[in-house]
C-alpha cells in the first residue's frame, strides 16, 4: 500500500521527483515525467537564443526588474 506524503499543500506519491534550487522547488509527478522532459527541451532551446553579457549570463531586461520590483508583484516565503 503506498500512502501519499502532503508537504505545505503539495502532495508527494512515491516516485515522483523533487528538484530545488536558489529560485525555489518543483515537484513533477510520476505520471507528467515526460511531458516535463519535452518541454524542458522547448525552454532550453528558447532560452539559447536569449542575449548574454560578457560574462556568460542571460540579460534580464529593464522592464522585468522594474515589473519585479512593482506593486504587482507578492513575493511570499
């Protein structure tokens, strides 16, 4: 019998795979695995074609730091 685990309202079954990092965490069902992986893909190549800065890093534009620092934005821990 394999009985379902709930960590801050998110349901964990055996199987399903945790990833985290700085930004936060993930959790992808079992079940999804694959849907995921394919789309993954689709956000590698998007992300490819983003502009650089001489040290390698993605240029986030002005508009989104200003939209990140706006009142639109919650930020919740």
């Amino acid at each position: 019998m394999v009985l379902p685990i709930t960590v801050s309202g998110v349901q964990l079954t055996p199987g399903d795979v945790i990833v985290g990092d700085r930004d936060g965490v993930v959790v992808v069902p079992q079940d999804q695995l694959d849907e995921v992986y394919e789309g993954l893909e689709a956000v590698r190549t998007a992300e490819a074609s983003y502009p650089r800065g001489a040290n390698g890093e993605v240029e986030v534009p002005q508009y989104v730091h200003a939209l990140l620092a706006s009142e639109q934005v919650r930020y919740v821990d």
